[in-house]
C-alpha cells in the first residue's frame, strides 16, 4: 500500500480559523471534530498491484546469464551495436576469413581492446548451462574464444589494413635518402 503525502491538521489548527474552514460549517456550535484518520488513509491511499503468478514464472524464463562484470558487457555491447545488421557468428567468421570488409581500423584496434581476459576465457569455459540463455556479450566472446588464435588473426587484420599507409610513408623516407646519397 502506498500512501499519499499529507499532513494532518490537528485541533487547534481547525478551530483557530474562526470558523472558516470546511470542518468548522459541517458542524456548527461544536468545538470537537471527529475525524477518522484511518478511514481517510485507507480511502486515499493506492494498493500496490498484486504481481501475477504467471508473468513471473515468464520473466524468470527470459532472463540472461551474466558471467562478465556489468560495465564490461556493456561496453562489448555497444561495441557490438556498431554491427546491427551483422549478428555475432557473422563477425567471428569475418575474422575467422581475415574479411576486412565492414570492419575498420579504429573498429579492429577497439576490438582488440575488448578481447577476453584469461580469468573470463576460464569463467566462459567453465559454464556449462544453456549457452542461448547467455547474454550477447557473453555469447560472442564464447564464439570469439572457440576462434583459434583470435588475437593474433585481428593484430594481422590491423597490420593488413595498415601496411599500405605505413608501406607508403616508408617509400617516401627511402626515396628522401636515396636522393640525398646521389
């Protein structure tokens, strides 16, 4: 039951009004209000609504597993926001196939900042409930750890899409000092 938030007025408050207050017209000529404080509270008061048996056996049903900390799933989450039309299987094969289609640098360089710690790989490892049950965080970095060599297979994504950028800049130092040799 939750109640309303006001205060009750006590005697003096209703008399000393000289008569003017609503109390004080309802009984004329009397000095002394029975007011039924109870009555009052249970009539303005509004009853919490009883839950239902079966939309909390459904809510237990649906709920996720968390195995990771809060802050870090969330942060693999919005990570993996950044591929909404990508479901997670998808993104492990890409990585899986070195496809750098669709993923970036700053994409890739995140990702390997996100990459699973020993202590997770163990605690995702040692989970052996319903793994449709698990949460999306949690889900792709099982997959991503079923991967073999995933860390390295992303630094060679990072390298791939870097090389012709640091191959470029590499080619104008040389042609500087061979000019300079001449």
């Amino acid at each position: 039951m939750r109640h309303l938030n006001w205060t009750k007025l006590g005697e003096n408050k209703i008399n000393s009004d000289g008569g003017t207050s609503i109390w004080s017209k309802l009984s004329p000529g009397t000095n002394q209000h029975n007011v039924n404080y109870e009555e009052i509270e249970e009539l303005f008061c509004k009853k919490d609504p009883t839950p239902d048996p079966k939309s909390t056996l459904k809510k237990v049903e649906k709920k996720e597993v968390s195995l990771l900390d809060p802050k870090r799933s969330f942060n693999i989450n919005v990570f993996l926001q950044q591929f909404k039309k990508l479901p997670n299987n998808r993104l492990i094969e890409m990585i899986q196939n070195n496809d750098k289609e669709g993923l970036g640098t700053e994409k890739l360089k995140l990702l390997l900042k996100l990459l699973p710690t020993t202590e997770e790989i163990e605690i995702l490892k040692s989970y052996s409930g319903d793994r449709s049950k698990l949460g999306s965080a949690e889900q792709f970095l099982y997959q991503l750890i079923g991967l073999s060599c995933y860390k390295l297979r992303i630094e060679g994504m990072i390298l791939k899409e870097e090389f012709d950028i640091s191959a470029e800049y590499l080619k104008k130092s040389l042609m500087i000092i061979i000019k300079g040799i001449e």
